[in-house]
C-alpha cells in the first residue's frame, strides 16, 4: 500500500507542467535566499550564563528531577540578572511563577531547553508530549507552555488522569534561517526524543498510551523518531512536510494523524525537496496515508487554542476516542466514513 501511495505522488509530480516546477523551485530559492539576507530575533543570540544542567541517574523519580531543575531554574535568572541580562531573567522568573515549576530537564544556557510536566505523571493514563516548531525558546516559552496549558485543562475536563509534557528539548530553528529548511535540527532532536520517550515511559502508570502532538518543523522531529509500542497516535499539525513519502515511511506502529486549519499559511509552503532543502510530501494530502482530523478555521499558531476545534480534535486523540475526530483536512468538516483503528492494534 506504502509503494502505491508513493508511485501515486510520484506520477503527480512527474506530469506537473515546467512553469509550475520551475516557480516552486523559484520560490524555494526565494526562501533560502531571504533565510540567509533577513535577520531576526530569535535567531543566534548572545551566550545567556547559567549553571550546567542537573544529571541524573537512569531511576530517578520525577518529584526528585523536579526539585533539582527548579533550583537549577532560580540559579539561572540569577545569573542572568548579574549578568545585565534582565529580559531573560525575566521570562524564567515567570517559568518559576507559572505553577509548580514541574521540570523533568532544564538547561538555561543560550537559547535554552526545558521539559515542563503539566498533572500527575505518575497516575496518568494518557499523556501527551508537544514538541514545538521554529523559534521556541526559553525566551519564548510562555507561548508554547499557554498551548500545554489549554491542551491539559481540556483533558482533565474530560479525563482526570491525564498529563501533558511540554518538550521543548533541542535548539529550534528560526523561522527565517536556512536550518528551517532542511532536517539536521530535527534529526539532531530525534536522537533526544527517543530516549526520552523510552524514559518517560518508565515513570507513568502501566499500561498509560503517550501521544506525540507535533507542531510545524516538530512534525519534521517526530517524523524522524523512533518509537516503542507505548505511543498509540502521533498527530502531526502545520506541517511543512517530513521529508517522507508517506505515514508508512515513518518509524513509528503509532496511528499517524494530519490536519491543518484553513487560516495556515503553510498551505502555501511548496512541498517539494530538492538537495536536501525542503521537506517534500504533504502530510494533509491523501496519499500520503494519514489520517485526518478536523483543524478548524484557525492559523499556524492557533491550534491550541481554547475554544477551537484542532484543540478538540487534538484532545480526542490523546484520550483515544479517535473515531469522532475525522475530517476534510484543513476543515472542520467531519469525513464522510469513520476512521478505522488498524494501524495501532
């Protein structure tokens, strides 16, 4: 099925007319182009100081991780505040103040990482792991955390014994940069988040299903890591592609989801890889073999938002009612069948 999908996406692009080819690689070039001549903010800043990140032994709980980087998370806005560095100083003095600073990993040393826990690990069933896209740093956390933070009030409304891990664990690229456009930061977090996940789930309660959400270059991420037989569903959302040709290239059993709101501009990102730049197949369209859920009417960045029906349909995953989240991809139209439930037995 796998070869067909792909001869199918191959013969495609294969009768797509010369002006087309030639103005989606016009438009790649354009890309790398302004990646190279247009600086932004988020992209490699000045060195922030802070304390080497805490270690641990493989059996570590996560209460004793949890202490250490919280103390390890108060030395680094110390540092940084000596350091005249106030602006981050004060975003991980919000970290500390946004709840009870449940941190499995913290490194605040450059652009940052953190592994932030939102409900009990230990009791839940169901756990969610986001792993975000470009220009997510420490400096730029709150952003990301307020998704996990909608996406985990959503699951205790329905299932109290859930949680969420909010796993910002490798250096993002910049949304305008040339590492964007192609898979070396994401092959460099896949070799993180496999263990990771393998780690994981030896906190969680027996028999708990992880769920792998996956935004934007993190869909790159995900698609390239390996996972064991406790992640049920991986989701992938405002996708610019994998770089695979289909689901069935992924190295994962997990059922593979796709959708994308009908208000994200990555609809207009060429779906095209050439040397290496780019990440090919859409994961929306059909052939490339993912199920699809019902995103809504929303933009690149609303997906979790309260409220919207890509957090619904995200949350219905988790939880495992999969069924009732089907739908036109980019649409909040539900599909005219009901999704099956082969692929994860």
């Amino acid at each position: 099925m796998a070869a067909a999908r792909t001869t199918g996406t191959t013969r495609r692009t294969g009768t797509t007319g010369g002006n087309g080819g030639r103005a989606r690689r016009t438009l790649m070039a354009a890309l790398v182009a302004a990646a190279v001549i247009f600086p932004v903010s988020a992209a490699a800043s000045v060195e922030v100081p802070a304390p080497p990140p805490a270690t641990f032994a493989e059996d570590a709980t996560p209460h004793s991780r949890y202490a250490a980087n919280s103390a390890g998370l108060a030395e680094a806005a110390r540092m940084a505040e000596e350091a005249g560095r106030t602006g981050r100083a004060a975003k991980l003095r919000a970290m500390e103040a946004a709840g009870t600073a449940r941190f499995l990993a913290f490194d605040g040393r450059g652009r940052g990482r953190a592994v932030e826990v939102l409900g009990e690990l230990e009791t839940a069933d169901r756990i969610a792991v986001l792993v975000p896209g470009s220009d997510t740093t420490l400096d730029t956390y709150q952003r990301f955390r307020a998704g996990a933070v909608a996406l985990q009030q959503r699951l205790q409304a329905e299932h109290p014994r859930s949680a969420v891990v909010a796993w910002l664990g490798y250096d993002t690229p910049g949304t305008v940069s040339t590492t964007v456009l192609t898979a070396d930061r994401a092959d460099e977090a896949a070799s993180e988040l496999g263990p990771f996940l393998d780690r994981l789930t030896g906190m969680t309660a027996p028999g708990s299903r992880l769920s792998l959400l996956c935004h934007s270059y993190g869909s790159v991420v995900c698609a390239r890591t390996p996972t064991g037989p406790a992640v049920t569903d991986m989701a992938l959302f405002g996708s610019p592609g994998t770089g695979a040709a289909s689901a069935d290239e992924l190295p994962t059993g997990a059922r593979v989801w796709a959708g994308r709101g009908a208000g994200d501009w990555i609809a207009d990102v060429p779906h095209v890889r050439l040397g290496g730049i780019g990440f090919g197949a859409d994961p929306v369209d059909p052939a490339f073999g993912a199920r699809a859920f019902a995103a809504g009417t929303g933009g690149h960045s609303d997906y979790l938002r309260p409220g919207t029906r890509s957090l619904d349909s995200l949350a219905t995953i988790v939880l495992g009612a999969a069924d009732s989240v089907a739908g036109a991809p980019g649409t909040g139209t539900p599909a005219p069948t009901t999704v099956s439930e082969d692929r994860h037995a």
